[in-house]
C-alpha cells in the first residue's frame, strides 16, 4: 500500500528528500505523516501534513524538515535540510484513512543515515 523511496547514506548538513507512494488516491487519506526509529529507540512522530494541506511537526525537526503532498502522483514528501547525526533512522511512512475504524497503512521504511 505504502512505499518509501529516497533514504540513503549523507553528510552532517546536507539535504534529502524522501517519497512514500500511496496505492490508493489522496483523496482517501485523512493524514498522511512521518515517522521515524533510530536502533534501540521507540518510534517518533516526525510530521504530518493532513487533507486540507495542513502541516505539523515534531520540535526535533521544525525549521528543518517539510512535508508535501502531490495528489496526482498519489505522494507524500519530506524534504529534510540541514540534516544532523541524530536524525539517523529508519523513517516510515503512514497514512490515517479512518485509524479510529483501524483503516491505516503503514510503509516498511527507507534507512537514512547521516554521517561523515
């Protein structure tokens, strides 16, 4: 349903983006979001961007970190700047289509790691 592109290995600094490519149209979606978990850590909300094109963020990554959205290529993004050690991780996608009804889809994940 959900997969994540874009992770890889980059320098303290650098920028990357990453893709999570949906199955289903957007306009399903209440909520799609970020998370992310660094080994031996529980997984952290990173950002969300919902429906109406509306985003939020985690205070770790506010300012350096944005999330969009494109309909037509059924696709959510997070652009991540600035990137620091601690933003190692594996960063999953999710989308909240009715989590109240238990209709949510998560992705496996794409491996960031930042390092010089």
């Amino acid at each position: 349903q959900l997969v994540e592109s874009g992770g890889g290995l980059v320098t303290p600094g650098e920028s990357l983006r990453l893709s999570c490519s949906a199955s289903q149209s957007l306009a399903s979606i209440y909520a799609m979001k970020w998370y992310r978990q660094a080994p031996g850590n529980e997984r952290e909300w990173v950002a969300t961007i919902i429906s109406s094109g509306s985003t939020d963020y985690a205070d770790s990554v506010k300012g350096r970190f944005s999330i969009s959205k494109d309909s037509a290529k059924k696709s959510w993004y997070l652009e991540m700047n600035n990137v620091k050690p601690e933003d190692t991780a594996t960063y999953l996608c999710y989308a909240d289509v009715a989590a109240s009804l238990g209709i949510e889809y998560w992705g496996k994940g794409t491996l960031v790691t930042v390092s010089s």
